[in-house]
C-alpha cells in the first residue's frame, strides 16, 4: 500500500488550501511578524548610527570637511569669547554694586552733615 492511500480526504471540506509556486498572496500579518520587523529594524538604524562617522570620512568631501572644521573652530572661539564677555559682565556688575554701596554710605553721610549744619544754625538763631 502506498502512503497516499492512507490519507482519507472529506469531501465535504473544501477549505484544504495547498501553498503552490504561483501563488502571490501575502500571509498574514501576526503581532510576532511585526515586532521581528521592528526590532530587525531598530538594529538597523543603530548599526547605521554606529558606522556613519566612518563612512562621512570615507566618502566625504575633504573640501567640505575642512570647511566644517573651520565653522567649529569659529564656533569654539565665539563661545570662549561669549564666557570671557560673562565673566567681564559679572565683574563689572560687582564693581557697580560695591559703588552703589559707597554711595549710598556717601548719601546718609551727606545727610547726618545737611541735619548736623541744620541744627548749627537752629543753635545759632537761637543764641541771638
């Protein structure tokens, strides 16, 4: 007996589908089939990430490059510039504070002088 013979068909089931060679359908989509893409993808992007440095220096424009650097440099030299700027504004602010310190100490001295002058007169009005 062959193996064939076995097998007992229903004919009343017809739903029995045989993958063939000339079939183009799609199978399904499941959840397990999407999160594989995403995760296939995800190494992906990171390997990318990994190896893009290698690859702009490879395949860059050395023209391009050395322009790049230049502009970093540039940028570099503006943000030491803007700290030192910081650093004089800082000083500066302290400096005004200690004169506006002084002359407020100024201002209530001259002011015990004007009330001490003022009561020398009031003595002296009185006296005569």
């Amino acid at each position: 007996m062959r193996a064939w013979e076995f097998i007992e068909i229903d004919p009343t089931v017809t739903s029995v589908r045989l993958a063939s060679f000339d079939d183009t359908r799609k199978p399904r989509i499941t959840l397990r089939y999407l999160n594989k893409q995403k995760l296939q993808r995800k190494r992906r992007e990171a390997e990318f990430a990994r190896k893009r440095p290698l690859i702009v220096d490879m395949y860059g424009d050395p023209e391009r490059q050395a322009e790049a650097v230049k502009d970093e440099l540039a940028r570099e030299e503006d943000r030491h510039e803007i700290e030192m700027l910081k650093q004089e504004m800082e000083l500066l602010k302290d400096q005004i504070a200690v004169q506006i310190d002084a002359a407020e100490i100024d201002a209530e001295r001259k002011e015990s002088i004007a009330q001490g002058a003022m009561r020398a007169i009031a003595r002296k009005r009185k006296n005569q």
